[in-house]
C-alpha cells in the first residue's frame, strides 16, 4: 500500500504588498493570485513580438488561448529596438504597444520582461553592440549605465504610452544584487510603466528584494547549456519527480560557471510558487541538440502542479525567428552557438506556426487548471511517506496529492526520458484525509510507462460525492457532466460511499444521480479541447485538426473533423462548419541537385570555452550541398498559406529565398518544417536549400536515433529523405 498523509499549510496566509501600482480585481496572497474575486492558477506562455511576424500575432494568440494559456510573456529585447543610439524602432512587429492592446482585445493578460538584460539566446543578452561596448558597470548601479537605462526604459514607457500591464520582469537571472532590482523598478515607474505585479527569476539562489517582486522559478528536463559529453544533469533529472524544492541550480549555470553552486533557497514565505520557465521545449545549440517529446515537456509541468504551483509559465510556448545578426554565438562571448535564424524551440507551436504534440498533452492539463483551479488553490501539496532515494531512483512510484483535507486530487507521473522507466507494478494508494481515510483502486493495478494522472478525491458535483476516480479530472461542463480521461492501461474504477464500480471508457455518459460522468477512452484525449469562451458557456471539442478561437468563442478549424459534447442530448455531434467540404492542397517538391555534398568535411569547425563551434558561413558556403527546390504553383499564393517539410539528415541547414536565408537548422533528426508565406517566398522566387554533411565522429551530442543514424553512416551522413509542401485551410463555425 502507497501512503500520503494531507500536510495542511505550513505557514499562516499572508498578503504581500508590492508598492502602489494596484489594479482593481487583482490581488496576490502567500498561496494564490486572485482575479475579480475568485482564486486562479494562471498559465503564462512565452512568445516574442519581435520574433514573430505582425501579421500573425493575432493567430499566435488565438493558438495560445485554445492551449489554455491566459496570459502571454515576452521579453521586450533593447538591441531589436535599439541597434544604434540614433536608431529607435517601435514600427512592425517591433510595435509592442499595438502587440499589447491586441493581447487586451484578445482577452489575455501581457506580462513583459523588460531586462535590461534579458538573454533569450539574443546577443549581449538583449544589450545592443553599443551598450555591451559602454564603459560603464553593466546590471550595476553604476550611473553611468543608469543613464543608459533610463534612457531605454524612456523610450519603451512612451511608446506604451500609459498602457497598464498585467506585469513587469525586472532583469533576469540576476543573482546577488537586490538593490539594483530596485533601483530598475524606480527608474521604471518613472519612465511611466506599471503593472500591479512586478517579478524577478530566482532560480540559482538569487537574491531578491524581500517584498517588492514576486520570485520566478523555473524547470527544464533537459538542455543546451551543458557540455556534449555531459551525462543528463541532475538538475534535469529533478524535475521528474515531486518535490517542494522549487529553486533550480542549473537554469543559466553555463553563465555562472565561476561562482559556487549554492544550496537551493527556500520559497519566500509572502509569495506563492509561480514558474516563468517550465520547458516548453529546448533551443538548439550546435555542440547539444536535445530534443525534448511531448511527454517530456508535459511530465516536467505536471509535477509541478502537484507539488503545489500556483502559476504554470512556459519558455518558449511559441517559437520565432532571430532578426538577423542578433542570436547569441561563441562571437560574443557565449559559450554555446545557436542557430542565426530559427528559434523554433521545439515549442507547443512552432516557428512554422504548426502545433507540436505538446500542445494537447499541456492543454489537458490547463482545462484542469481553468476547471478546478480555484479549489486547487486552497490545496497544499503532501508527499508520500515513502520517497524516492533520488534522482536515479527508478524503482519508486512517484506521485503526490493536493488536499485541503477533506477533498483533492492524487497525481501520478511515471516517465522521464534518457533512463526508462519500466511498468510500476501493484500500485494501490492510501490517502489519509483529516477525519478518514481513502484506499484506491478497489484493488492493486499496474502503471505503465508513461503515464500522468490527477485522480480526483471526494470531489461532488450535481449533489452527488465522488471518494475517488482512477481517470484523470479534465473540465466540468453544464448539467453538471464531469468529464475525464483513461490513462492507457489502467482500467477506470469510480467509487461512492465506499463502494466501487468498473467503467468502461466511451464517448457515451455514465449516468450517476444527477451527475453525467463522461470517460473518454485514452486514444481520445489527444483530440479533446476545451473552449470556455463565448456566450455558449464552456465546451468540450473532439477534432485532429488545430482549432482556434478568441473572445467570442467562435470555432476555426483547420480541418472538418469537428465533433462537439452536448451536455442536453449527451452526446458528440459534429460542429456546423463552413464551408464544410474545404480540404488542404498537399504536393511534393521537385528537387535539383546543384552542387552535391560529396567532400568531406572536418569533424570539428574549433572550440570556444571547450564547446564545438558552429561552422562559419564561408565554410559553410564552401561545403553544402545545394538543391533547387520546384513546388507547385499554389504555394506561393498566400491564400493557401503553404507550410514545407523537409526530412533530412545532416548537420547545419539552410534555407535561402533568392539567395536571402529565411530560415536555419542543426539537425537533430526531426523533421524541419517551415511557413513559405513567413520565409517571403512568393511566384517566380528561387527556392534553394543547403545542406552541409555531419562527420560520423563528430562530437556534439544528439538524441539517441539521430546519433545511431549518424554512426551508421560512411565517413559524413547527408541525406534529403523529402521535401513536400502543404496549404492550410480555415473553416469558421456558423450559429
């Protein structure tokens, strides 16, 4: 038997004060943010203004949203508006206030990390060539870089132009000066910004000031910033299991290589436990490409909600493309080379614009969070009594609970990438609540590899009191119908006033009292999403194909295969769509070989700071293979909104529109997928791409099957397996 014991709250509520830039309905305590009244957990996603195109800001949002994000992050980058002292841009997709007052209209709050320094894999870490140069005391007090910020922070704050953000993030990653913190958040105030909610990041034991920000934390399961021949880092490993230990050492270690590796700090006991940086995905750096799967990314966020989050934030939740010249580099002084140009992070949605797997398997997580958010917050998180012994603990069950003892919720995560886990056998919980006890299943089931789960406990609805469920709490809808998924392999028990029944997942309701409970089979909850938006009150959709919406709840679809639960007839039924016979048109790419890739090409391109360097672009020119690539017609008409995907294999590739490169890749064996509208191809353009070879003994680390591909390939692996273009379609809903 598997025992946890509900731990009430540690320490008493409290409610900081964080100067005096309040805003009517919102409110922060030790425990929750709370919005017009009512507790929340907010999930806030990570995307760059000026790293995406103007014209597909709105897009990105409405994709945000339908993932259950509800307020989007960026950092505002001082080199993109600033690359010389005389040169000041607020124009295109530099535009940040319009991005703001778009964010409003699209009902999502804006929280935008000011720096001045932010990193963000940018040069400098954000500071333009002509600041980094300066001969001042950078991320000091000194006032001659004072002067240079509040010059910045002058400009930003009039082109905002009195506009009220949801928050502000001082700095970043800065870990032993508070005072300057504070010296940032005056000079800010007196440029003219404000927001009820001012931050910092605290991994890395950073100090903060005491009162005036609220700590960020972070988590990522794997990264860039170690070296190649690394074995998965600690740090990385940690955020596989639950855990109150919040504070996360290796986020920027590779910044902080000279200073001692500090104990982990412990939560502030005025503010609750709020992450800006959970892994969305992982960028790509040349000498390590890790490349993080759905599972992955939604493993690490899970168990942060059941280790008591108050706030889920991601970095990146939307990939972008560098302006060109302003990516971090070995040039700089970085100790890692990232690509020039793609900044697609292997995000929920990528560079392209596509969803990646990610997207659902963290939407499912965000419905609970909408639907149950306010009870989740009155409930701390209580370990089991039995931990594992460590990070290389695969034996172990890891799961946790959140109970404010008397109701709550059991977590289940059994999956972490490098080191498999294999099916944990005869799991039978015992959960001990302040005036009785709790044992489920009704008897011993095995938990396969790969399973996340949040059991709901003793949780009523419609007058009916559930003691347990074995499938996973997705949303409430009206009737009341709780909704819930099966997790592969573990079969769905219910039970009432002790006694247990045997449900069989379907698309069908179980009806129980007054209370509709739909388990939806596991192969479903990849295609569930939930729209709480709109006069039509919250909705549960099944559909394959991407949906999106905004404020007014309207459904867009970019396929016909649409089906939407009316809680009435309790039953799915296919949303009205027009036009309701629109499909994408779909071809292949006819590929040229100008100059094929047959010389050889070095191992290594040099070292900086013991790291494989990227190679240059004159040896790159001299070495890459180059193909014409010939596509049909259509795709450059902007209407079809064409997307290219190209399987290779490789080491660095480029892709060029009439010589210009668009768009870059380390190869890290998935498939490159690009917008042709966003590259600026158009009719008559010339299309290339260029592919340099990778050197079979090659050093830099990559994930296990493009390493064995690598290794089982003669002297150099290169390779174009594909090219094939795709249109998308928009099918809008009707009344």
């Amino acid at each position: 038997m598997l025992l946890a014991r509900h731990q009430p709250w540690a320490t008493p509520l409290r409610r900081p004060s964080m100067g005096n830039d309040s805003r009517p309905g919102v409110a922060l305590t030790s425990r929750a943010l709370w919005r017009d009244g009512a507790p929340v957990i907010p999930v806030s996603g990570e995307l760059h203004y000026s790293r995406v195109p103007r014209s597909r800001w709105q897009t990105r949002l409405r994709q945000m949203r339908a993932g259950g994000v509800t307020v989007v992050a960026s950092y505002v980058f001082w080199l993109h508006h600033v690359p010389a002292r005389d040169v000041v841009s607020f124009d295109g997709n530099l535009d940040v206030a319009t991005f703001a007052d778009l964010c409003d209209a699209e009902g999502l709050d804006l929280i935008l990390r000011i720096g001045p320094w932010c990193h963000g894999e940018t040069r400098n870490g954000g500071f333009p060539d002509w600041v980094q140069h300066a001969s001042v005391g950078h991320r000091t007090d000194d006032p001659g870089y004072l002067e240079l910020v509040r010059e910045w922070f002058g400009q930003l704050g009039r082109h905002l132009d009195g506009r009220s953000l949801f928050g502000i993030q001082l700095e970043n990653e800065l870990y032993d000066q508070p005072g300057h913190l504070d010296t940032l958040q005056s000079i800010a105030r007196d440029a003219g910004l404000s927001a009820p909610l001012w931050m910092a990041t605290a991994w890395g034991s950073a100090s903060l000031p005491a009162t005036s920000v609220l700590p960020l934390y972070g988590g990522y399961g794997d990264g860039f910033w170690v070296d190649a021949d690394a074995p998965w880092d600690p740090t990385f490993r940690a955020h596989y299991f639950f855990s109150h230990v919040w504070d996360d050492p290796g986020i920027g270690a590779d910044l902080r290589r000279d200073r001692p590796v500090a104990a982990p700090s412990a939560l502030s006991a005025l503010f609750p436990p709020a992450t800006a940086e959970l892994g969305g995905g992982m960028a790509t750096a040349y000498h390590r490409r890790p490349r993080p799967t759905a599972l992955d990314v939604a493993t690490v966020a899970h168990c942060k909600i059941g280790n008591g989050s108050a706030w889920q934030g991601y970095y990146m939740y939307a990939g972008g493309t560098n302006p060109p010249g302003t990516q971090e580099s070995h040039e700089t002084g970085y100790p890692n080379d990232l690509q020039r140009l793609g900044y697609d992070f292997h995000a929920p949605i990528g560079e392209s614009g596509v969803l990646a797997p990610s997207h659902s398997l963290l939407r499912r997580q965000h419905a609970l969070l909408a639907a149950f958010g306010a009870s989740l917050t009155e409930m701390p998180s209580s370990l089991p009594a039995v931990l594992p012994s460590g990070v290389e603990d695969t034996h172990t069950l890891r799961w946790a609970v959140r109970s404010d003892g008397v109701s709550g919720f059991l977590f289940i995560a059994w999956h972490q990438p490098h080191v498999p886990l294999r099916a944990f056998h005869g799991a039978q919980f015992e959960v001990a609540l302040d005036d009785d006890s709790l044992v489920l299943p009704s008897a011993p089931v095995d938990i396969p590899a790969g399973t996340l789960a949040c059991w709901p406990l003793r949780l009523t609805l419609g007058g009916v009191r559930l003691d347990w469920i074995t499938a996973s709490a997705l949303t409430v809808l009206p009737g009341p119908t709780l909704v819930v998924t099966a997790a592969a392999g573990v079969p769905v028990e219910y039970a009432i006033d002790g006694v247990a029944h045997r449900v069989t997942p379907t698309r069908e309701p179980v009806r129980v009292g007054d209370l509709d409970l739909l388990v939806l089979p596991a192969g479903d909850a990849d295609l569930a999403w939930v729209c709480s938006d709109g006069p039509a009150g919250r909705r549960l959709l099944l559909s394959s194909s991407e949906l999106t919406w905004g404020p007014s709840g309207q459904i867009s679809s970019a396929g016909p295969d649409v089906l939407v639960y009316d809680p009435d007839s309790r039953g799915f039924s296919p949303l009205a769509l027009d036009p309701a016979d629109a499909h994408p048109l779909n071809g292949q790419g006819s590929i040229a070989v100008e100059r094929a890739g047959g010389r050889a090409v070095p191992v290594s391109y040099g070292k900086f700071d013991g790291r494989e360097s990227a190679p240059g672009p004159e040896v790159f020119d001299e070495l890459a293979a180059v193909y014409r690539v010939e596509l049909p017609g259509w795709a450059a008409d902007p209407a079809h909104d064409a997307l290219l995907f190209i399987g290779w294999a490789g080491d660095v590739g480029e892709l060029r529109v009439d010589g210009r490169t668009v768009t870059d890749r380390f190869w890290d064996g998935s498939e490159w997928v690009v917008n042709l509208r966003d590259a600026g191809y158009r009719a008559g353009a010339r299309l290339s791409l260029h592919l340099l070879p990778l050197a079979a003994g090659s050093p830099v680390w990559l994930p296990d099957d493009a390493r064995e591909r690598l290794l089982g390939s003669d002297g150099q692996l290169l390779a174009l397996d594909h090219v094939r273009v795709a249109g998308r379609v928009r099918l809008e809903e009707t009344s």
